[in-house]
C-alpha cells in the first residue's frame, strides 16, 4: 500500500521500527513534524525514531491532504470495522461439522438452522405415554452460524463489531459456553484435527485460515489503532489466567497459583501477580497464546480425551491516552474459553480429582448463570421503575436493585466489570449438531436464551 503528498508524487509508508527490547514501535502513516497540513511524509530522520517503551503503539496524525486521504482509501479495510453492536448483549449460536465419532455411532442431524438465520430447531426423542416420541425445541438468538460458517466469517460477523468500543474506552467479554467437544477451543483459538496438542492449537492460531476469534480480534484491533485519527496513544498488553478448581493459575508462569483477584485503582479488577505481557502485534499476541496453550490444564474424560476442565480466560488490556489533554482511559477485554457444560455422569467420574473438578466447574458454570438471570432482573426492574416514574403508582416503594451475584465464584468476580451492566457482551453458545448430543446442544440453549434477555446499555470507562 502506498500513499502519496499534497503534489501527488508517491511516497514509501513509515516502516515499524523494532525497538531495544523487542518490540514493535510504530509512526503514524499522518506523522507531521510541526503538524502542518500536506507536508511530505518523507522516511523518517532519525531525530524522529525515538524509540518509546515496548508496546506503546503511538499515532500523532496531522490532518492529512485530500490527497492523502484518497490513496488512503481502501473500502475492504476500511469496512473491516463495522460499528459498534446494537444490543449490550449479544447471543450468538454456532453448529460444528459432525465429528468422526459421531457419524460412526449412527444417529442423525437434529439441529438445524432456520433461514432466518436467527432461528435453531433441535430435535430430541423424549419418553411418550407408550413409545418415545421425536419433540421439537426452538431458539431464537441473535445469529445461528452453520456448521459451514468459516473463522473469518465468524469473527466478522459476531466479536469484530466489538473492536470499535473497545479503541473507544469499553470493556468487553467474550464468552463461548458449550459442551466439551463442541468448539469452543476452536472459535477462540482456532485448532486443527481430532488428535490436537497445545503445539497443534498454537499453529492453529497461526493459520490465517483456521485461526480462532482471539487472535482475529487483536489483529483487527491493532489494524484499528494504526488507522486512528486523533491525538492518542496505545498501549496494549495481555495476560493468560486459568481457573481452575476455584483457584486461579497463572497461564505465562505457571507456578504462580492460587492468585488473588482484587480492585485496583484505575485499572478495575486485576488479578493480583498474573503476568503481563505488552504486545505491538498479532504475532506476539500468538506467541502469548502459544505458550498459554501449552500450560493449560488437560484432563482426560470419557467424552473427549483431551476435554478442557478449567475455564481459560485471555485479558487484553488496551490503555488509551489522549495527548491534548493528558487524561487516558482503559478498556478491559475478557475473552474466555470456558470448561465443559456438561455434567458428568457416575460413570464418568473416575476419580475424586474428577469428582472435585466436575462440581467445582458446575459451580462456577452455575454462578455465571445466576450472573445472568440477576441481570436481566435488574433491567426488568429498571424498566418498571421507569413506568413507576411517569407517576402512575406514586405511593408505592420502589424494590430493591436486585443484587448481582459476582462474588460467588472466581469467574463472575473476575468478569465483573466486563460482564453485563456497562459493558458489551458476547455469548457464543458452540453446539454439536449431532442426535447423540442433542440433550446438551439443547441445555446450552437454554442458557444461551437467559442471556439473550440480558439488555446491557454500556458506558464508556472514565
Ligand atoms: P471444545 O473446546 O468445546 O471442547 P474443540 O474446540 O476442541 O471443542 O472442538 C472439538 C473438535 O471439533 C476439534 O477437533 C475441533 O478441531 C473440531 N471443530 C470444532 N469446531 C469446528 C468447526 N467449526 N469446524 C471444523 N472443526 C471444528
Ligand atoms: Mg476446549
């Protein structure tokens, strides 16, 4: 891509300099040494390639020509960022293709997705008065994705719309919720095969093809804050939490377990010690992941050899300081990974590890549910205390808020500002769309359903 000067003549575009530590350090396409408007972007003097601290991605544009702005021009990048989402909450479903497996047990498809593409129709035999009879269940969320829907189409159509808020000051939460073996590792990091390894995930989230909603989402953002025209600069970092057993472990450096999460002053909750990483660019976001992956927990059950027990929740952190005025804002970006919704059987359960992990998980699968339904009371009863105030009861107390239940497990204590309320959140409810499994397929859809109420009018952090 080249741009060009008030004249016309055509000139190279500033290249990222790779600063003492490592990391990628960018000028801005619009850099201007004394801000004046249509002066040539030469390759910058070195008086001008400072280097700032690791990961601070800083654009100070001047306004540019006309000139500019038309070589500037690309509709398919710029289209890549569409708007903000309409709702504060959004509930997304995505069907897999059958797997291996369960074309071998036999069986049939019973999902399916109605043209409306907002529309899930799941079939389920359910014990009759004298045979078992084939009942429907249908769901209405947002978006139904079908088992032919690709990454990129995915991510463009669901988490993409987030970017924006996010640059914006907004905090966000991505949440895929399913059954084990449904795809949920596979939409946030993307994964290749049946027989996948950590190695295998992390090449996935490399593969610009099969890779998963996280590194698609940093990509977009980083692409986003080069395009950025004002007076700001960036910093975004991240870090790789697991929860585990109620108890939160360090992804990047696992021997730091059991860590506390707290409130800290402009920066919201934090977990207390997890590691921190500033990254300048997708493939230092991958490399974070790669690592993560590698130390995440597996354990074995019956249904997926390499099922996931624990939640895996990747923060991103976006920093954003306006240069007029000094003041910055800070977005908080919670993208999880959640465990298994399944519930183990007897027999499933091996062992007392196993037994220990399946309810603490539903426990915390649970808390989040609860989460869910709080918040949708609480908007039910904003808008009755609304009517309340256009004075028809006047005499009446108003009820009581009802009390959000963030701090009965770690997951909701840790989503607690990016989750409902005033943020943006996302839902991605990943089902099998296989007979066998339509049980689960419908119990995630039924979470799914109490979320798809949940009306969040999210504010921008101060
Ligand atoms: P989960 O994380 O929910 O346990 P996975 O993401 O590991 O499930 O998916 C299970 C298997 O299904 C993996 O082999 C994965 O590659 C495959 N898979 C899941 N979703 C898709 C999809 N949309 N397209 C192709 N393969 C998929
Ligand atoms: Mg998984």
């Amino acid at each position: 891509r080249q741009s060009c000067n008030a004249r016309g003549e055509v000139l190279p575009l500033a290249a990222p300099l790779r600063s003492a530590s490592g990391a990628l350090d960018f000028e801005s396409d619009h850099s201007d040494d004394e801000g004046k408007r249509g002066s040539a972007r030469l390759p910058q003097p070195t008086s001008r390639t400072h280097l700032r601290s690791p990961s601070v991605v800083s654009l100070v544009p001047a306004e540019p020509s006309r000139c500019e702005w038309d070589a500037l021009y690309e509709p398919s990048e710029l289209d890549l960022t569409p708007p903000a989402p309409a709702k504060g909450c959004n509930v997304y479903v995505r069907l897999r293709p059958e797997s291996v497996d369960e074309i071998a047990q036999g069986g049939e498809l019973a999902a399916s997705v109605q043209p409306s593409q907002r529309d899930i129709h799941v079939q389920m035999r359910e014990p009759g008065c004298i045979e078992p009879k084939l009942v429907q269940h249908r769901f209405t969320m947002d978006r139904v994705f079908d088992m032919n829907t690709t990454q990129e189409d995915f991510f463009g159509s669901t988490a993409a719309s987030l970017v924006q808020p996010i640059v914006e000051g907004f905090s966000a939460s991505v949440l895929a919720y399913g059954q084990t073996g449904a795809g949920k590792t596979y939409t946030m990091i993307g994964a290749h095969g049946a027989e996948e390894t950590a190695r295998d995930q992390a090449k996935a989230a490399k593969d610009p093809v099969t890779r998963g909603l996280i590194p698609r989402l940093i990509e977009r953002l980083f692409k986003t804050l080069r395009k950025f025209d004002s007076s700001a600069r960036f910093s975004v970092r991240c870090s790789f939490i697991e929860i585990y057993n109620e108890h939160v472990r360090d992804l990047l450096t696992p021997v730091k377990a059991n860590l506390k999460i707290r409130e800290a002053p402009d920066k919201g909750l934090i977990v207390t010690n997890a590691t921190e990483v500033p990254i300048a660019d997708t493939e230092e976001s991958i490399g974070v992941i790669k690592q993560g992956t590698a130390n995440r927990m597996q354990a074995e059950t019956s249904r997926n050899q390499h099922s996931s027990r624990s939640h895996a929740v990747f923060v991103l952190t976006l920093r954003r300081e306006n240069l007029d005025d000094c003041s910055f804002r800070v977005s908080q970006v919670y993208l999880v990974d959640l465990a298994g919704s399944e519930k183990l059987s007897k027999t499933e359960v091996q062992s007392q590890e196993r037994l220990r992990e399946s309810t603490t998980i539903n426990q915390s699968l649970l808390a989040l549910g609860n989460v869910i339904s709080a918040l949708t009371k609480q908007q039910h009863h904003n808008n009755s205390h609304t009517s309340h105030a256009r004075g028809t009861t006047a005499h009446t107390h108003p009820a009581a808020m009802p009390h959000v239940p963030y701090r009965d497990s770690k997951l909701t204590r840790l989503l607690q500002n990016s989750f409902g309320g005033r943020s943006y959140c996302t839902v991605i409810l990943c089902c099998s769309p296989h007979s066998h499994n339509a049980r689960e397929t419908i119990a995630t859809l039924r979470f799914g359903d109490r979320a798809n109420k949940i009306h969040n009018k999210p504010e921008a952090n101060a």
